[in-house]
C-alpha cells in the first residue's frame, strides 16, 4: 500500500470517529436537553421561539404548538419590565433574574430564569425555574414576621426577648416606657444591670432568673421603689421561646394592687360596719346607767377625791366620742346634702377648737379667696372631718405653733381645702395607711376618725392626699367638687 493510500485511510478513519463523537453529542445533548428538571427555551433575537423541553412546557401549562407560537417576553406580566429586561440582555450578553410570569392559563407564576445571547447556532438560551412555591414561603414568613412584630410592638404588655447571656435582642415601646429606658441604650446589653445598683430590686430579680432553668417559666412581683418612682411591676418569663430566646413579659400592677387594696379596706368597712351598730348600742346601755350614777354622786363627793371624779367624766366622754364615730360606719344615715358656704362650715369648726388650741399655745392661719362658689355637702358631716383633721394636727403639735387652713378654688370643677400643721410629720412608709381601720400614729388613738373623716370625703365624691415629712409637719389636701350649676 502505497504512503498516499495510508494517508487517505488514516482520515478516513479519523473522520468516521469524529462522526462518531459528534452523533454521541447530538444524542447526549438531546438526552439532556429532553430529561432536564429545569425548563429550557431556545429563542431568536425577536424574542419567537425555536424549541423547549418538557420541563418548560409544563412550567408554563401549555402544549409545543401553543407555545412555539409566541414570543418569550410576552410572558412577562409586567411591560415595564419587559424592556427592563430586554435591554439588560442585550448589554450584558446575559442575565439571571426572578420575576412574575403569565402563564396562557392565566395563573401567576415567580419564576428564576438564566439568558444567555447566541449559546447554540446564534439562538439565545434561557433556562427556567419555577419559584412560585419558595416565593410564597419567603412571603409567608415575612407576612407571619410582620403579624409577630406588629403584635410585639403594639402589644399592650411590655415585652423583652433576650438570649443565653441576658443580652437584649428586642424589645417593645411598652417594655421601654415601663422600665424608663429607651430602646438603643439597652439593646444588645444585659438587662440585669438596669437594676444592679438596686440591691432589693437585684436580688428579686436574680431570684426570678434562677427559676427560669429549672420550672420553664418563672412569675414574679417586682417593687420598684428608686428616683421618686414608686410602683409594682408583674413579670413572667419563659426560656427558649424560639432560636434559643427568652421572653419576658412586663406589666405594670401599680392600679391594680391599689385597687385590691381599696378593696380590702372595702371588706374591712363593710365588717366593721356591720359591727359598728351591735357594738355601739351595747355599750351605750351600761354608759347611760354610769353616767346617771356618777351625776347622783358627784353631790357626795369629798374635794379631795373630785380629781378622780374628772377622770372619770372625761373618759366617758372619750368613750362616747369613740361609739359616736361608730356610728358613722354603721348603716347609712338619713343625711340631707344641700349647698352650704365652705369658709363658713371652717371658721364654724375654728370657734369650737379655738379654746383646745390655746391651751397647746397654737394658733390658726385661715386664709380664703372671696366670692367662693358653694358646695354641695352635708354640713355637720364636713365639720367632722375638718373637726377630726384639725384635731390631730393639735394633738400631735405638743410644743405649739401654726396650723395654716386655706380655702381656694382648684380649677373649674373642684375646691381645694389645705391643713397644714408643724407637728412631727409621718414617714413615708406609713401615709399609704392612714384611713385604714384602727391604724393610728397616736399612742391612745383609735384611727377611726381619719377613717371617718376619709368614708365622707369619698361620700362627697372628693378626695384627700396628705403630704408629710418627719420633723417639718403634714399637710392634708381635701378636694371636693364643684356642682356645675354653681360655678
């Protein structure tokens, strides 16, 4: 064989295996192209389309014929973005993007597509994938986040997330105000150092903490008593809530107790009332009779013995003084309320005190505006409160002094009564209980009178607040309203 046959045989040979090779492309290529999961589309620069697969046409619910009839970007539902798209492609040379597609069907579809410009044969390709099912899930998670914020952050209880090492993750503007702190100052810092520097505050909440790990939950009451604040603040937490956060919930108690409280001065005026009656009409009984036979023997008694019987008629009047007030809790009385002058009703109560005041070497300071409206009240019920009030500001005054008394119209709607008086003053911690049954800062007090006197305040509708400080004195502040026919 000569060397130009050998030579022609080996391209020969060449050619076939190339052949060959290339029929294995072309069958690979359309096995791969047929069995794709993805939609594959070949289309032309006017946007017609030359061949898709299976997996495209079942993206977009349509037969071969109906798609190879339109052009590509006629699915795109938004025309804006139409040639958006189209101009980004041709600048690029190719494009990857995600957006909504009309389907023939007319459903809706999210679909991530890739372009690239004259892959094969100077066609363009783009592979298609269907999102729909991914972008609902991204958008129920950012619909079901936004529900969780809006109820977090409109929540009518104070909220803090925190994690493992007490640092705040969140929290919301009711957390915020409650706590008297804002936002960007406590956020990514641990919380129990707000009150660290509070040693009872602290050990409360640290206790609260160490309940956590081991029950799950924790609820405690948190008394915030620091920088004029005074109230009590209820807080329940829960541990690894969610992606290993703590939830604590804040709510601030302070009306709340206060009206349990109310409550149980409520029950007790009730009970005692109810006993006030039985208790006083026993006891007047045996009075009547003692205080008949001591008048028969006052006659007999020698002057050397007439001490005694001083004692004796001055503890039965303090007796008396006790069972009437008694009375007053008892059942309601047949009381008439008319419109009387307030500064009449407080230089009535001065005349009778003024001897009791001389002899403690006190005098009154009575100042009052001119042309005050009337009020609506029961007069002899009002004398006994300022009676009462004035009473004890003499009592408790034992080196004399001033008890200043002012009369003044609060704004449209109340009266303003002021007693102020230099006496030795009440601590802080024991304001709260003035009125209460039997509770009195006297020695030989029964604290009925404050009791008395704060039951016909509030049956005036009105309200008393005393302000006081150990070593200055107290002042009780008696507010009644204004009847609006009368202003």
């Amino acid at each position: 064989m000569t060397n130009e046959q050998v030579e022609l045989k080996g391209k020969y040979r060449i050619a076939r295996q190339k052949g060959f090779k290339l029929k294995k492309n072309a069958e690979l290529f359309k096995s791969l192209f047929e069995e794709a999961i993805d939609g594959i589309v070949f289309w032309g620069q006017d946007g017609s389309i030359l061949m898709a697969n299976q997996s495209a046409l079942n993206i977009f619910e349509c037969t071969s014929e109906e798609f190879l009839k339109r052009k590509l970007w006629e699915f795109i539902y938004n025309n804006d973005q139409q040639e958006s798209i189209l101009k980004r492609f041709n600048e690029n040379e190719s494009i990857r993007d995600e957006m909504l597609f009309l389907m023939p069907n007319g459903q809706f579809k999210y679909l991530e597509f890739t372009s690239k410009m004259s892959f094969v044969d100077g066609y363009n390709m783009t592979i298609f994938r269907n999102s729909s099912y991914r972008y609902q899930m991204e958008q129920n998670l950012r619909d079901s986040e936004e529900r969780f914020r809006n109820i977090f952050e409109g929540s009518l209880d104070g909220m803090l997330l925190w994690n493992k090492n007490f640092h705040v993750v969140d929290m919301n503007p009711i957390a915020a105000e409650i706590l008297g702190i804002e936002k960007n100052k406590i956020i990514g810092k641990d919380f129990r150092e707000i009150y660290r520097h509070y040693p009872t505050i602290y050990k409360e909440m640290k206790k609260h903490l160490e309940e956590l790990p081991i029950n799950g939950t924790s609820d405690s009451i948190l008394p915030i008593k620091h920088l004029g604040i005074n109230k009590f603040l209820e807080i329940s937490s829960k541990g690894n809530l969610a992606s290993n956060l703590n939830l604590t919930v804040i709510r601030d108690v302070t009306e709340r107790r206060a009206l349990q409280e109310q409550l149980q001065k409520s029950d007790t005026l009730m009970v005692v009332g109810e006993l006030a009656a039985g208790i006083a009409h026993e006891i007047r009984n045996p009075m009547t009779a003692l205080k008949g036979f001591i008048q028969l023997l006052e006659s007999s008694i020698k002057e050397d013995h007439s001490l005694y019987f001083k004692v004796i008629t001055s503890e039965l009047k303090r007796i008396e003084s006790t069972i009437t007030e008694f009375l007053v809790l008892a059942k309601p009385q047949a009381i008439q309320f008319q419109f009387h002058d307030l500064q009449k009703i407080m230089m009535d109560t001065l005349d009778l005190l003024h001897g009791q005041a001389l002899m403690h070497n006190i005098q009154f300071e009575f100042v009052h505006e001119s042309a005050l409206p009337q009020i609506f009240c029961e007069p002899n019920q009002m004398k006994q409160v300022f009676i009462n009030i004035i009473k004890n500001a003499i009592e408790v005054m034992q080196d004399g002094g001033n008890i200043r008394i002012q009369i003044k119209r609060e704004n449209e709607e109340e009266m303003h009564v002021i007693i102020q008086d230099e006496g030795e003053g009440i601590p802080k911690d024991k304001i709260n209980k003035l009125g209460e049954p039997f509770y009195t800062t006297k020695e030989r007090g029964t604290g009925l009178g404050l009791m008395v006197s704060f039951k016909i305040i509030k049956d005036h509708k009105g309200r008393i607040h005393v302000e006081s400080e150990v070593g200055v004195g107290s002042t009780f502040h008696i507010y009644l309203p204004i009847s609006k026919g009368n202003v």
